[in-house]
C-alpha cells in the first residue's frame, strides 16, 4: 500500500490556488449519533445521522495574497477545494471540494520575531464532493 508524505498539497479558497501560504490542511466529517434504543434492550443501539465536515488551515499569513483574500469572506460561504498531491485528479489523488462558512478570522497572530501565522477551522455546508477523474 502506497504512503504519501504531504509535501505537495493543492489548496483553493474561492478559486485563488493558496497552496504556497498554507503549512496544514484537515479535512474532518463526523456523522451525528442518533440513538435507536427501544423498550425491552438490554443496550443502547445508535445509527449515524447527518454529515458534519469541518475545513481546518494553517497558513502564512500575507497580507495581499491570503488577508486580501479571505478578509472580504468573513460571513460568507466560498468554495475550497484541496487535493493531496499537485493538481491532477485520479484515484491516488482525489479532489475534495466544499462550501466552507467562512465564519473566523485572526489576521494577526504571534510574538516578538515569529512567522504571524492565521488558523482557521471553518464549517462545511452541505457534504464534500469527491472527484477521482
């Protein structure tokens, strides 16, 4: 089975490729637990509700290329779309676009001689498509 180091992750926020100001990137869907226990169980029984999918980036923050960019977002919804390994799409490279609520900001964020760098974990509206071609 093939491993993949990230080096060489593709990041879009609105359709500007961010990749080169991005340090992180975390894709994450939980299914919400519905419980389904009836009288006369001895234990609890649950099924998987609805999809919850959360965008989590890391960047360097440059205030032209990424603040210019996501600061007019604050509120909105804009579409992201991250691939593992470079810009072609296939199986071993699947695309993954959402819908992120762009719903935080931090434009300054470190001390005396650090990188200022900008964390955000935005909510996903709807489901994440996956495209492998």
């Amino acid at each position: 089975m093939a491993k993949l180091v990230l080096t060489n992750a593709f990041i879009s926020i609105g359709g500007t490729d961010v990749s080169a100001n991005v340090a992180s990137v975390q894709i994450e869907t939980t299914a919400d637990e519905i419980e389904t226990t009836a009288f006369g169980s001895t234990g609890k029984t649950r099924v998987g509700g609805l999809l919850d999918t959360t965008i989590s980036l890391d960047m360097h923050n440059d205030y032209s290329a990424i603040e210019g960019l996501v600061y007019p977002l604050i509120g909105s919804t804009t579409t992201v779309i991250v691939k593992p390994n470079g810009t072609a799409v296939s199986t071993a490279n699947p695309s993954y676009t959402m819908l992120a609520n762009v719903l935080s900001w931090n434009p300054i964020n470190g001390a005396v001689g650090e990188l200022n760098t900008v964390s955000v974990q935005w909510p996903v509206s709807g489901t994440i498509t996956k495209a492998t071609a």
